[in-house]
C-alpha cells in the first residue's frame, strides 16, 4: 500500500497500541514551549511536518530550535506544505539549510496571476517527532495566530503529546513520507531500514492508533473512525470541528445517535476566520436540532480545533477538519485514543467552552422553514451525499517534494536560492 507520495505505509498506523502516554496540549501556550523544549533535547533526530511554517515571532522560534539542534549534530527535517507555506524568505530558508536542516516543500505551485493553485492535495498534517520516542500530533501551525496575544482573532486549537509504542509507528510513518519511495539519500535509507522494527518502551496506561488519510488506499480512515465510534457511543458523543461540512453518512450517524438517547453536541465556529464556514455549516442546522443534536457556536475567537469524544474512553486529536477538503482531497493525521483519563480531560476541556464561551443555538434562533429552504435543503445533502465520489474524479497527480537549497553564491557577493 502507499501514501499519497508513493510509499509503503500498509503496516503502518492501523492497530490498537498499548502501553501510551498521551497528554493534551491547549493552544499554542502550552504546545509551542513543550516542542521547542523537546526539539532543544534531541539527541538524534528531529522531523517536523506541517502545513503553514510563517516568519513570525512562532516560526523564528521554529528556525531557531532547528538550527540550535542542526547545529549540535542533530539530523533534523523539515516539511512544508507548498500552499500552506508559500513565501518564506530566501533569509529564512537560508538560515535553516546553512545550519544543516533538510528542508522539502511538498508539492509547490506556481502561481497563476498571484494566485496560488494548488489547494488540492495538500498536506495537511501537524507532526513532530523527536528521536524516535516522543511525538506531538494535532491541529496547530507554526503561527502566532494561535497564540492568545494574537488578539480576538487567535485561534483556539488542540494537539496531543505522545510516548510511547504509538511514537515508533508515527516515526516510521514520518520517515516513509520524507523517503518518498526509497528515492531519498543512501543514509536516509539505512536510517529508515534501521527504524523499521523498532518499539518503543511502554510509557503510559493509553491505547492509541495513528489513522492517516491519503489520496491512495487511505482514503477514508478517518471518516470511518468518526463513523465508528459514532454508531457505538451508547451515552454521549461531543465534536468540535473549526470546518464543518461533513459527508452524508456522518450528518445521517449523527442524527440516528440523538434519536437512540445519545447526548449529541456540536462546537463549532462563531467567529469565523472565513464567513464561508459559518454559512455552509449552518445550512445543516436544522436537520440536526431537530434530531435532537446540540449546536454551540463557539464565540470568543476563531476556533480551528479537530477534536472529538465518545461515551467515557474514546478520543480523538488530529489536523483533519470534518469538511470536503480533510474528508476527501488533503493528506491528514488524527491519533485516536482510547483511555478514560484522557477522555475525561478533554471533556472537560470542551464543557468549559460550552459554558463559558460558546452560544448554544436554539431552533427559533433560525430562519423559519420554508419551501425554499426545503428544496435547498434537498440538495445539500445530496450534494454531500455524493461528493467523494465526485471529487475522485479530479486529476490525482502524484505530489511531489521539492527540497530547498541555500543560496549560492555568484560573482560580486550576490546570491541566488530555490525557496518556496
């Protein structure tokens, strides 16, 4: 089996594994001091993914974390998606590669009349991974917009920190994504042959899977997670999503679990970073309330968290939003949890937001029903009912990754470089 970008990951993040220590990190407060703290302890190796790397106080905090490991001897890669990420600096590309920091844009674009095209397939995912035993997976960039000093247009967002056995099957992964195919440097290949059986020590009570979405033989892994848990949960199911615009199968779950007595909550976005979202989701308003399902609109800055849970032990953190682009075109990773410590936390998390910064929508807050609305009603949902079909159809070129280079030097001091 193979990734969007050509490799083998058929073994890879497709089972229960046990023995994890998995912690919740809220906002870019507490994720960004744990992982530039765990990038300035590598000993080996640092891989880092995703998908907007920005030159604000957050991305030179970044480049600076890299460099210092690079500069100790530390292997450290670095992977930027092409839409996400277009216009660093030739300074700032510069810097990491001079220090030693292997830096490769994923499928780069170029732009039409200043316009960037290529917002299919993009690699989606937020990973960190530092020497093979501590992971950090979720939905938060390198950014200062997911700081609160940002101000009221900072993002609320989640990801999760990982050791344990769960860690060696995200390292590989990893790997796979950067060797694309085995065409990567005669080291890269020793290095990943070498990492292929690794495991890691048990570190923790959690069991944890590593679910992917790729535009090959993965296609949907994360959807039918969701839909799992779901059609199981016997008592409550909450999901906050920053993006939602979900498929047919998951507005049709929902609903039937509200009407079986599940307690159904939704946290969505209030205060949009793009009006679009707050639109196409509320367009599903009413078939949900008036199954039963709870809405709050999440109102004190943009929120852009991927989290979910189920009943009292399942979890899931993750970078995939519950919309058409995550749910059918990008390359994502969520990791599901199942532990009732966790879960508890989380959930508690997210009744803080309910209560104290979220408005719950109410079925007279909304346009009366109309035939207009029932006919446009009718073909939304057909409309999601049939789209990853319709979305198959479209070109699925086999992205590419475009290392960057340092600027070379020409006569008379001036320089050149490849930066994306």
């Amino acid at each position: 089996m193979s990734d969007a970008t050509g490799n083998d990951v058929s073994r890879i993040g497709r089972r229960w594994t046990e023995g994890n220590r998995v912690e919740l990190l809220e906002n870019g407060e507490e994720f960004f001091p744990r992982v530039f703290e765990a990038i300035g302890e590598a000993r080996r190796e640092v891989v880092v993914e995703t998908f907007i790397l920005f030159e604000d106080k957050v991305g030179q905090g970044l480049h600076a974390a890299l460099c210092a490991a690079a500069g100790r001897g530390v292997k450290v890669d670095l992977m930027i998606d092409g839409f996400g990420s277009p216009a660093l600096s030739p300074e700032f590309v510069a810097g990491l590669t001079r220090a030693g920091v292997k830096v490769r844009v994923f499928d780069p674009g170029k732009r039409f009349f200043g316009q960037r095209m290529n917002v299919f397939r993009r690699m989606h995912r937020k990973i960190v991974v530092v020497d093979g035993t501590l992971a950090f997976v979720g939905g938060i960039n390198y950014s200062a917009d997911h700081l609160a000093d940002f101000g009221p247009k900072a993002k609320q967002d989640y990801a999760v920190e990982l050791a344990g056995p769960i860690v060696s099957e995200i390292h590989r992964f990893v790997l796979h994504a950067i060797a694309v195919g085995g065409k990567g440097p005669s080291w890269f290949r020793r290095r990943l042959k070498a990492r292929a059986e690794d495991a890691n020590a048990p570190a923790g009570e959690a069991a944890a899977q590593f679910i992917t979405r790729d535009n090959r033989r993965h296609t949907n892994d994360i959807e039918r997670h969701y839909l799992a848990a779901i059609r199981s949960a016997r008592q409550r199911i909450v999901i906050a999503n920053a993006y939602f615009f979900p498929g047919y199968r998951l507005i049709k779950e929902m609903r039937r679990a509200a009407r079986r007595g599940v307690d159904v909550r939704l946290i969505l976005q209030g205060e949009p970073d793009m009006p679009i979202v707050k639109v196409a989701a509320s367009m599903l308003y009413h078939h949900l309330l008036h199954a039963g399902v709870r809405i709050y609109e999440y109102c004190e800055r943009p929120l852009h968290g991927k989290v979910a849970l189920a009943d009292d032990q399942w979890s899931t953190v993750g970078s995939s939003n519950l919309d058409p682009l995550s749910l059918s075109l990008n390359l994502e990773a969520n990791v599901i949890v199942r532990d009732k410590a966790f879960n508890a936390l989380l959930s508690e998390r997210l009744d803080h937001l309910m209560q104290h910064s979220c408005k719950r929508i109410e079925a007279e807050d909304l346009a009366e029903w109309s035939s207009w609305r029932l006919v446009r009603s009718f073909f939304i949902f057909h409309i999601l009912r049939w789209y990853p079909s319709w979305v198959g159809w479209l070109p699925r070129h086999a992205p590419k990754l475009k290392p960057l280079e340092a600027p070379r030097t020409q006569g008379g001091g001036a320089t050149q470089t490849d930066a994306a």
